[in-house]
C-alpha cells in the first residue's frame, strides 16, 4: 500500500520505506532506533531537549574518499571533512523533504558544528551520532573511539535525524565489532590520547586536534591581550602559527590531527586491501603520519608531553589546554 499522511495516524511506519527514502537521497547506510529504548537513557534528554516530539531516531553514514583522509598533505583531509559533511546535511533535510509528503516531521541534527557554545566548556552537543550509530546497527566503536562501519570502517561521516513517528521495525546494534584490534591507530597517536586499556583521552585529543579551533583561539585571544610586544605574541604564536589560525577562521576549521582514522584498516573495503599487503600500509599509510614534521600540542606535565616527546619528528609545543578562566 502506499503510504500517505492521510492513512498514517497512529500507525507505525514501515522502515523498509523510510530506508529506501534515505539511501535514494544518497546516504550510504541508514539505521533506525526508537526513543524508548533503554540504552538511550542517558541520551534522551538532549534528544527531546532538541525536538520534544521525537519518536524515531534515524542514524545515518555518509562515506569520505579514504585516500584524501589518509593524505600527509593535511588540508586535503580538511576538506574532505567539510566536504562529506555539507554533503550527509543537505541529505538529511532531503530526506525530511520527502518524510514530510508521508507525514511524517522532523528535525535535520548538526553534523558536528556549529554545537552550543553557550554551554562552554561543558558539554556542547545535545545528540551523540556515535551513539545512535551503535544502537542503530551501524557499526560499533573501535580503540579509536570512532564508529567502524562493518564495510566502510572509520571513514564515515555519521548524523541524525530526529522524527515525530514510530517505525514497525527498529535495528539493533551489531554483535561483531569490525575492530581489528591492530592498535595502529595507537601507534600514530601523536598524543597519547589513545591508549589501549585507558579510556579515550578527550582533553588531549582536542588540546592538539582544535589548536585552530575554540580551544587554540581562547589561548590566541588571550596572547594577543597580554602580550606586551610583538616579541612576547611570538613567543606564544608563531606566525606560522597565526597564519594556521587566520585559514581555520576564513576557510572553515582545520583538524591538526585525526591521523586514528586516516590508518584504520576496518571494514571490508579497508581490511582487504590492508591484509593483502600490511608492510605497504604501514610504509604508506602510516609512517608518512606518524614521521610527518610538525608541532603537537600538549599540556604541560600530562602523559601527551611524554607521548609527543618520544617521536624525534614531532616538536612538543607547550599550551593552556581547554580550560584557562572557568566561566562564572
Ligand atoms: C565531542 C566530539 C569530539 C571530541 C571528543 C571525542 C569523543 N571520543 O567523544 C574531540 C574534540 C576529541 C573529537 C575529535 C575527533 N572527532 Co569528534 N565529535 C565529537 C562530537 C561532537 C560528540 C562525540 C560524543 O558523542 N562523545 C561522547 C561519547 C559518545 O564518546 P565516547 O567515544 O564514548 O568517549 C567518551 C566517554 O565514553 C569516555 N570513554 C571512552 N572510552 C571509554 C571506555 C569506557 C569503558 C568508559 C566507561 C568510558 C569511556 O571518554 C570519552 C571522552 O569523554 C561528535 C558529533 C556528534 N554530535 O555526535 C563528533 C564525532 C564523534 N567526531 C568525529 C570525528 C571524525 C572526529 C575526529 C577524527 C576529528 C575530525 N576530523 O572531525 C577526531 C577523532 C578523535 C577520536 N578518536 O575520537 C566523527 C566520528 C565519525 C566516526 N566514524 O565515528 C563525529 C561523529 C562527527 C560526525 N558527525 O561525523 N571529537
Ligand atoms: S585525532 Fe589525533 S590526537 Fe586525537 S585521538 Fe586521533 S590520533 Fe590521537
Ligand atoms: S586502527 Fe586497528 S585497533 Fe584501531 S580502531 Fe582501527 S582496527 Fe581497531
């Protein structure tokens, strides 16, 4: 029968359907949980914070070109992030498009920015697509904390949609995590904040990850503010250094890092190629990252100072970190 607002209310609707739409809007997998589940208790607040009438959650992948994640020339990754990430946003609100001629609304989740920096430095997102990926049968997270797709693996860009109906069928999460407990992507780690039988490392990850974004720019605005001469800014920013954070603000953020995706070899496109020939990923894939000249950033006296000072090809630059002057 074909479904229209007018034969719908109280029904549930058929999730074949709803996935069809999704994927002919061009995602690349798409996976469906309910509100009322029990494993989403600590996440239901944020979801009805951001649309009270949430009923059905829609958990959605888009896939990234993996050979411009895994680049060494950084700003092609950049881009690919942007890139992948307009992309699963405009897919979402086509989406919603054509949920709404069945009935059904909604709201279309951000990807990842702009989140509620008003919150700061609390916790900014309302909706964890990690979350909703794993209850959503789409993957299960790996030792680097990312969502492993069982085909695609890491390079996957994830969001959500949130809708006001109830699907006849909901998924659950995968019994088989595609990690493939290889620990590569703790060995490219630059920071540490991977470390296996430790919990993911979030301030380590971002004190060096977002030195370009909010977290490096409070300590920017704070450099320029105290600095007494040019000499004492440059001491805190090198130009080299302020001209990263002059591309970040006019051509959207960069990431310094994310080097635990560009290496994992999960998921089937991935792990075939990478059991075929493991020496070549690693020469190619991984030593380009984990050998690449440049600075990591870290905070004085943590395990990151340690980690970051163990590779002769990293220069440890010593910063604030997240947190300078708790709001009031
Ligand atoms: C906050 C955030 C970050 C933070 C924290 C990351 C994190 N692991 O939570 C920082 C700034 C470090 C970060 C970095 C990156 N991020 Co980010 N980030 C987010 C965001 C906004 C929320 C993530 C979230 O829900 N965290 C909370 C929970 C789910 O995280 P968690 O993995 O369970 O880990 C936390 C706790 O559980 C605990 N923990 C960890 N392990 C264990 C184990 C046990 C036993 C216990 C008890 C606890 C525990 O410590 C962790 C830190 O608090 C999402 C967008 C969104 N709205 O969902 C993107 C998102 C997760 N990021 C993403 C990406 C790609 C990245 C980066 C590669 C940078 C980039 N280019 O975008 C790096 C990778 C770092 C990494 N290995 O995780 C993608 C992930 C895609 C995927 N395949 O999974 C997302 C989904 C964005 C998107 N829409 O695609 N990110
Ligand atoms: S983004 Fe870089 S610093 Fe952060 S966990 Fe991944 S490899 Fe480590
Ligand atoms: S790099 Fe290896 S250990 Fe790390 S998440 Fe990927 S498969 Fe698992």
């Amino acid at each position: 029968m074909k479904i229209s607002k007018n034969n719908r209310p109280g029904k549930p609707y058929p999730s074949k359907v709803i996935k069809e739409i999704c994927i002919k809007a061009g995602a690349d997998d798409a996976g469906l949980v309910e509100i009322d589940r029990n494993s989403l208790k600590g996440e239901r607040d944020g979801i009805l914070m951001v649309y009270p009438r949430t009923r059905s959650i829609i958990s959605l992948v888009k896939v990234h070109n993996r050979e411009n994640i895994q680049s060494p020339a950084r700003y092609l990754a950049n881009e690919e992030y942007h890139h992948t990430g307009d992309k699963i946003s405009s897919i979402s609100r086509e989406i919603l498009h054509r949920l709404n001629e069945l009935g059904l609304r909604g709201v279309a989740v951000n990807k990842s920015w702009p989140m509620d920096l008003g919150r700061w430095p609390g916790k900014i997102w309302d909706v964890s697509h990690k979350i909703m990926a794993v209850e959503a049968g789409l993957g299960q997270m790996g030792l680097n904390r990312l969502v492993l797709h069982p085909k695609y693996g890491s390079f996957i860009a994830l969001t959500s949609i949130l809708v006001d109906g109830d699907m006849d069928v909901y998924d659950q999460p995968l019994k088989e995590n595609p990690c493939l407990n290889c620990n590569l992507c703790e060995a490219v780690c630059p920071t540490g904040a991977i470390t296996k039988g430790q919990n993911f490392d979030l301030m380590t990850c971002s004190t060096h990850t977002y030195r370009d974004n909010m977290v490096g720019f409070l300590n920017w605005v704070e450099s320029m503010v105290t600095a007494q001469n040019m000499e004492e800014y440059r001491s805190h920013f090198t130009d080299r250094e302020t001209a990263f954070m002059w591309q970040s603000l006019m051509y959207r953020m960069s990431y310094r890092c994310s080097y635990c995706m560009a290496v994992c070899p999960a998921g089937e496109e991935n792990k075939t190629d990478y059991l075929k020939n493991k020496k070549d990923h690693v020469e190619k894939v991984l030593k380009p990252l984990r050998d690449r000249r440049e600075p990591v950033y870290v905070m004085a006296g943590s395990r990151a100072e340690g980690k970051a000072k163990s590779n002769p090809n990293k220069e440890v630059r010593i910063v604030p970190g997240i947190i300078r002057t708790p709001p009031k």
